[in-house]
C-alpha cells in the first residue's frame, strides 16, 4: 500500500518528512490474532475443547463439573503459553467443520501461519471466509487482509474493504484503521478524506496508536478536517506516549517549529531522541541537526556526526549530505568516536 507523505524534512525546520501508517502486515494481524486468542482463553479455546470434544465423544454422559474442569485445565494451558494448536487442532478442526465460528477463525489462523500443519493461505482464506460469513470480526479483518495483500486469493482492494468494513463497523480498531487507509488512499473505494478521518478517529479513540497518529497527520495538512495544529499535537501525543515512532517524530517537529504548541527546542530533541531510538531515520537526521546547530541541547559535533552517520546507513540522503558536511568540522579521532558510538548504538538489544 502506498504510504502518504508531508513535506520533505529539512535543516531549515520545514516540515519533517513522515509517513501516513501502512495496512497493517500479515505478521501483525497474525501477532494480534494470537494475542486476541490469548485474551480469549477462558471462552474460546475451553469453550471448543470442552463442549466439542467432550460432547462429541459422550454426549449425554458428561457432567457440567467435568466440562468446568477441562475449560479451567485448556484456560491454564492457554494463558501458561502452551500453543494452543498444538493442544486442540484436532478438536478446532472439528469444530470449524460444524460451524463454530471462533474455531473457523482459528483454524484459518493455523493455516496463515503454519502452526502444526505446512502454512496454506488458500486453506486460511478459505476459514476465514466461513468465520467471516458468520459475523466474526476478526476473520473479516483477517480476510480482508489476505484480499489487500493478495495472499490465497487474487489481489482485490474493492474486497478488502467490503470485508474492513464489515469488521469495522463491529468496532475491530485495526479494520478502522485499514479502512481509513483505504479511504486515504484511494484504493478499493473512491479517496474520501473525510472517511478516512471518521475511520481514524474511530480506531485512535481506542487507543490505536498508527491510528492517532494518522489522525494527527490530518489535522495537520487540513485532509477530510479543518486544520488544527494543536488538534494535531493532541493526537502525536497521544500516539508518541504508546511509543509510536513516527508520532513521536511528528511531535518533536511541531515542538521545533512552534506549531499547535509553543516553540520548544529541548522539547523537540526530547521526542526527536525517543523517535531516533526507535530507529526512525528522519528523527535521526533532525536530532543530529540539533546537536550540530546547539538548539534544545549542548552543541555536540560527535553526537551530530553519530546520529547523521546513523541515518545516512539507512538511506537518508539529507543525513549523507550532512555527514559530508560534519566530517570537514571534525578530526579524524572525533569522527572515528563518533563512528564507533555509532556501531555501539546499533548493536544495543532492542
């Protein structure tokens, strides 16, 4: 999906550059998919392993305190970390088989990612479908996925947002986001800014922090909302406390250039620092800029060559340019310093 960027960033405090969110990857579906199941330990999983399995094998012979015993042994399991399809694929695959959604939704799950059988996108969409037709939200979002990703089924944008939409309008925060994004961009469905804010909102009002941050990206070039720069700082707040990267690079800008917020140099290289560890390569640039230029911090040519040297490894050719620059102030010990702290840095456990 094609991401939506503001203007170019530049020493000369214009805009920093900063991408609208991308559609949320498979492995992030699938990351929040198991997370999902997880929470729903004590429901879902027992529920199948209990009701299904048991009643299937003694239907009329199974007492409630049994069944109560089993979903309290399959909860433990779940929430000890035990892979829930290496205790239950059997009874999920006949559950799926009898119409359970949950178990449908799963099942498509274990195919996605190849947990205990080989990994079959087609085998995934194809549960998926079955989940999704019974009104669950998360194979709606998951199907909608596979359509926009083209993984199982032929590409078809106008698919996956009939699917978003579906789980959206279940209140599923990562389907509004990707809806929005669909809106945003255009694709499966006419570009409709004043939708794709309606869908961020939706989704940055439960907490989705790329949400938030899309969100605030809007108010701040005016797109499907009246410009607000301190309604744009809001939402970059919000976003950058959950950690989120581009937010908090966002915010540092606004911050630098006195924008929805009063001007705040040590504030900038505050968020700017945070966003920079998080491996953001413009934050990186505009960091080392700071410490070139003394602003928000004391002026530190090693530390501005590190963090230029840091981005321009990652392609930012403004950082290249300014390492160049950099490199004709310093000497060489400063400059072999700087690198050094430089491959300290990207070596540092995550």
């Amino acid at each position: 999906m094609a991401s939506f960027y503001p203007a170019i960033a530049s020493p000369s405090r214009e805009p920093s550059e900063s991408a609208m969110g991308s559609l949320r990857s498979v492995e992030k579906g699938g990351i929040d998919m198991l997370h999902d199941w997880r929470r729903k330990a004590h429901s879902a999983f027992p529920r199948i392993c209990a009701r299904n399995r048991l009643t299937r094998h003694h239907p009329f012979s199974v007492s409630r305190l049994a069944i109560s015993i089993i979903r309290f042994i399959a909860g433990v399991a779940v929430l000890l970390t035990v892979p829930c399809w290496a205790v239950s694929i059997k009874d999920t695959r006949w559950a799926a088989e009898h119409g359970d959604a949950e178990a449908q939704f799963y099942l498509g799950w274990i195919y996605a990612k190849g947990q205990g059988v080989a990994r079959n996108d087609a085998e995934a969409v194809k549960w998926y479908r079955k989940a999704a037709e019974h009104g669950q939200a998360g194979a709606q979002f998951s199907l909608g996925l596979m359509y926009a990703r083209g993984q199982g089924v032929a590409r078809d944008d106008a698919e996956a947002v009939k699917w978003y939409r579906k789980a959206a309008e279940q209140g599923d925060a990562e389907a509004q986001f990707n809806l929005g994004l669909m809106y945003a961009n255009g694709q499966g469905v006419e570009r409709d800014d004043a939708e794709a804010v309606k869908w961020f909102r939706n989704a940055a009002e439960k907490g989705d922090a790329e949400a938030q941050t899309n969100l605030g990206l809007m108010y701040a070039k005016g797109r499907g909302v009246a410009r607000d720069d301190a309604e744009a700082v809001k939402w970059y707040r919000k976003a950058a406390e959950r950690g989120q990267a581009e937010a908090q690079f966002n915010l540092g800008w606004m911050y630098a250039n006195g924008q929805g917020v009063a001007r705040d140099d040590t504030e900038a290289v505050k968020w700017y620092l945070k966003a920079a560890e998080h491996g953001q390569a413009g934050a990186q640039f505009n960091l080392g800029w700071m410490y070139a230029k003394g602003e928000g911090v004391a002026r530190d040519d090693v530390a501005a060559y590190m963090w230029f040297f840091l981005a321009a490894g990652q392609g930012h050719e403004k950082a290249r340019r300014a390492l160049d620059d950099t490199e004709r102030l310093i000497t060489t010990e400063q400059r072999d310093k700087a690198q050094q702290l430089a491959r300290e840095w990207a070596q540092k456990p995550e």
